[in-house]
C-alpha cells in the first residue's frame, strides 16, 4: 500500500471517529486487553461445600465473549449479564463436593468486543477443603509453679489458619513446629504473683474454610517459695548520674511491648538456654521481694548473677538483637528476640559488645561485660527472660529443651 493510500485510509478512520464518535474510534483502535478480577478468589482462595464468587469484567469495547473453565474444563456460567457491555459481573457456583480435596485451577478468558479482539487470560488457584478439623491438646492437665511457663502442644489432622490458647484473660498463639507434622505449640507465661490453685486453658483453632475447635485444659498452679528482702538503697549521687546519662525505663516497656507484638512466628532457638555468664553465685534468686525508696515494694523478676567486674556477658541463645541503650533503673541494656515472643534481656551493663541493633546473634555471642550501670550496688548480670511480654523464671529454660 502506497503512501497516499495508507493516508487516505487513516484520514477515512478518523473522519469516521469524528463523525460516529468515541464507540467507533475504540472499535478500531483498542488493543487493550479486557481486566479480569475475582476478590474473593484473592482475598481467600479456600472453600468448602458451595463456592460463590463473582468474576468482575471490565472491557474499552464490549465484551464480545467470556468463558470460565475449572481445570481446563469449561463451567456453564450465564454470559448474558456480561457480554454487550463495558463493565459487569458474572456470578460462578461450584459445588465443592464433587471435587477431590485439595489445589484447583480456575481461569477465566475474556475476549474485547473491538477489531483487534484483545483477548484477557486470568488464572487462580483454590483449594477445596471438606475435610472437618480435629484437635487435641497432647497433654491436657498441667502442674505448674508461679512465675513458670507452660509449653502446651496441639495435635491436628490438617493445618490451620490461626490458633490461640486463652489463660487467665490472655491469649498466646499457637505455631506450628515443623511443616512435615500438623503439631503446633504454646508458650504460656504464669505470672509469679498469680493465685495458686486449680484454674483452665482454653484452645481455640480454626482453618482456612472456617471451621473451628475447641479444647479446654486444666493446670494447677503450685505455690513458689519467693524470699524476701527488706531494703535496697541506691546513693544520690549515683541516682543523679544514672538520670543524666540515661532514659527512662518506660521507654524500655513501651519498646518491649512493640517488639513482642513483631516477634517472628518461629523459634530462632535450638535446645536448652544457656546461662549467660559464668556464675560465681546468684545474689538475688527470681520472684525475689523488695522495697526501694523509688520502686515502693515489688517483685524481682529475673535473677541477679554476680561475676567477676567487666567479664563477657554472652547470649543464652540464638535471636536478634531489638534493644541496646542506657535506662534509668537497667542502666546498659541489650534485648534479644529468640522468636515466639521470647525475648531475653541483660541489664547493668558496662559496656556492650560490638553489636548493633538488628543483628543476628548465636548462643554464645557476647553481648556486653558485666558492670554496675543503672540502678545497681555493685557488679552482678540481671538476667531476665520474657514469654510474651512476661517476666518468667529463666532458670527454667536452662534446665529443659522447649
């Protein structure tokens, strides 16, 4: 075709579009390819029983043709609501029952109505799930003493999409152990000044598809033998210096609180916890009582290591460093998250070890030296251990694997 002649054409093409309009001029020109959406196919593509859904077309041209097809096999939809127009929707049914458990492919193909018929293929996958969920608590009674953690396991017929156990007001997740077993598990921190006594836990889990289950546990909470101690007093001059040089230790809250909340649904940590330092004794034992002049009467939650001034003071396990700063009552404090919201801290630091927050540490990386920093007496580690954001015996996981 000559120039003249290709010229001639296209001038014959826009005065058509000119004189017919917009509709003319997309027919002809339009190579773009109809959009194709399926929310609920993307917000959850699981089902069980009857599946419903609409599949969402929006074409420049009317549609000239839609068909959908589940495992390349064409499904009888109503095209009549669809085709002729611009924007419109078409609903799908599929009986769930007639198909195996399990992956699915649905497609959808949608043809433009223009010239160039701009053709829209669009793939999801679904899963079928009629299969009823199981689950049972491995052990359903506990014995536990105040200021301990209860490591419940849960065992599944299949995996689920979310699972929590409820104690005393309070709800902890439930992770799942391994991809090659439908086993999930529990850490759940007892306050160490919870009544003891008889009391429950209650399990609840659901899938993918809705379905859900209950359990419900017993636990005997068993009394601790906590000492006390009538007083600790901190010189003036050292108290003015620590709020000179430090931040306030509700900062250190606020900050553990967020982290807790992040913390990664898997374990980071591998067997028994290790003590952090070499021990030449424990000057205050965990669930200690005491009464300051600034702090009133509280409960120590952690245990106090006395060693040597300045000696390494290392990781007890493998986890990510989340804390490294200087506060008012813990002086040079390092926190790190071991995942499922276990998180260690050491505190009264003299100085830290060459790390940096976000860091990746394995048990037995140094994290500082022992000092005295904060609201301390003389050198010695406070070593505490929080499971959700609550301070627990940390003796407890250097004398069992969890």
């Amino acid at each position: 075709m000559g120039k003249f002649s290709k010229f001639f054409l296209f001038s014959v093409i826009v005065g058509a579009g000119t004189f017919f309009g917009k509709p003319f001029w997309n027919f002809v020109t339009n190579a773009q390819s109809p959009k194709v959406s399926c929310l609920r196919l993307s917000k959850n593509p699981n089902f069980k029983n009857v599946a419903e859904f609409d599949v969402a077309v929006e074409s420049v041209c009317k549609l000239k043709d839609l068909k959908v097809f589940l495992n390349d096999k064409p499904l009888d939809i109503d095209v009549s609501k669809v085709v002729e127009k611009t924007f419109a929707k078409c609903e799908v049914v599929l009986d769930s029952s007639t198909l195996k458990d399990g992956n699915h492919e649905f497609k959808v193909v949608a043809v433009d109505g223009g010239y160039k018929a701009a053709i829209s293929v669009e793939k999801w996958n679904i899963c079928v799930d009629n299969l009823p969920l199981r689950a049972e608590l491995e052990k359903s009674d506990f014995k536990v003493m105040q200021g301990r953690t209860i490591h419940a396991t849960i065992q599944t017929n299949k995996k689920i999409s979310e699972g929590f156990i409820t104690f005393k007001g309070e709800k902890h997740k439930c992770v799942k152990v391994s991809e090659q077993a439908n086993i999930y598990e529990c850490f759940i921190p007892v306050e160490c000044d919870v009544r003891a006594g008889s009391t429950s836990l209650e399990v609840s889990l659901s899938d993918s598809v809705g379905n859900a289950v209950n359990a419900t546990g017993s636990v005997k909470i068993l009394p601790a033998d906590f000492s006390r101690y009538a007083n600790l007093s901190i010189s003036s001059e050292k108290l003015q210096d620590e709020r000179e040089n430090s931040v306030s230790n509700s900062i250190l809250e606020s900050a553990l609180e967020k982290w807790t909340q992040s913390s990664p649904d898997k374990k980071l940590w591998n067997g028994c916890f290790d003590l952090p330092t070499i021990v030449q004794r424990y000057s205050t034992p965990f669930g200690e009582i005491r009464t300051t002049a600034e702090k009133g009467r509280y409960i120590h939650k952690a245990v106090d290591i006395v060693n040597s001034p300045r000696k390494v003071v290392w990781a007890s396990q493998a986890g990510k460093i989340i804390i490294k700063e200087r506060f008012m009552m813990t002086g040079n404090t390092v926190a790190v998250d071991h995942g499922m919201g276990v998180v260690t801290l050491y505190c009264h630091l003299d100085d830290y070890a060459d790390i940096e927050i976000g860091d990746m540490v394995k048990k037995g990386n140094p994290v500082g030296t022992i000092g005295r920093t904060g609201y301390a007496t003389g050198y010695h580690l406070h070593w505490e251990l929080r499971v959700n954001n609550v301070a627990v015996d940390p003796l407890q996981w250097t004398q069992r694997t969890f």
